[in-house]
C-alpha cells in the first residue's frame, strides 16, 4: 500500500465515526476552513477549473520530484472536496498519483450526496490533478534524454 492508499484509509476513517450525514458535511466544512489561502496570482481564468458549478481555482507545483497543490474555491463544499484531494495528492510522485483511483469518494458516501454538477466539478478536479501529473512525468522525460 502507498502513502496516497494510506491517506485514504484515514479519511474513510475518519468519516466512518458519523453517520450522519450533517456530521460528514461538517468534515468537509472544516477541511475547507483548514485550507491554506491560495496566492491571489492564481485567481485567474488560467487556473480555474471548469465542469465546476462554482468557481474553484487549482494551481501545482513539482518539488523533488512530487506534487504539491494549491486550491480556493467560493463554496465551502467545493473547497471541501478540494481539500480532501489535496491532503491525498500532497507530497506524492506522479506516478502514485496517476494510479490512484480516487474512489475514497465513493467510500465514504459523498458521490451519492453530490449533484450532478458538483460531482462533475469533483471528477474535473480529479482529472486536472491528474493532468499536472502527466504533464511532470512528460517533462521529465523529456529532460532525462
């Protein structure tokens, strides 16, 4: 099991303690909360993310070899989600990444809790993680040679 596996079982942990669904919604409220503010210079067209019913900007960086990401969004559920795939994301190579299902989601019930276009503004999120990922991996190949 990888550290992005590892991340997951304790954020499927962690809302497996309420079944109640007001409870879990309080999790993601607080992971929001808990985000680092995003540096204003990402705030544009560029990084936003679309598929996404409100406005969620996503910025990475490569460092050592992994991924770090940065995110803001203007609902606090949006940002919520953003926060979770964050903390999986963080500090994990590319490769961890592109081969992680990210189906904590289905796991802890939050893909039946969604709307469709919340749930399409996850999947686009996903994917754009995703994207920066290969992007690395692309580039330095590219550069080994």
């Amino acid at each position: 099991m990888n550290s992005i596996e590892e991340k997951a079982k304790k954020i499927e942990e962690e809302f497996s303690l309420f079944d109640d669904w007001m409870d879990k919604y309080s999790i993601l409220i607080d992971k929001a909360k808990n985000l680092k503010p995003l540096n204003p210079k990402y705030k544009t067209p560029e990084y936003l993310i679309s598929g996404c019913q409100s406005q969620l900007w996503l910025a990475c960086e490569y460092i050592d070899g992994k991924l770090y990401c940065f995110a803001d969004g203007d609902a606090i559920i949006t940002k919520g989600m953003a926060a979770i795939v964050l903390e999986l994301v963080n500090g994990e190579t590319p490769e961890n990444i592109l081969n992680y299902d990210f189906d904590v989601f289905e796991n802890i019930g939050l893909n039946a809790h969604l709307s469709p276009t919340r749930s399409n503004g996850l999947y686009s999120l996903i994917k754009q993680v995703k994207l920066y990922a290969m992007d690395y991996l692309t580039n330095n190949k590219e550069n080994d040679k």
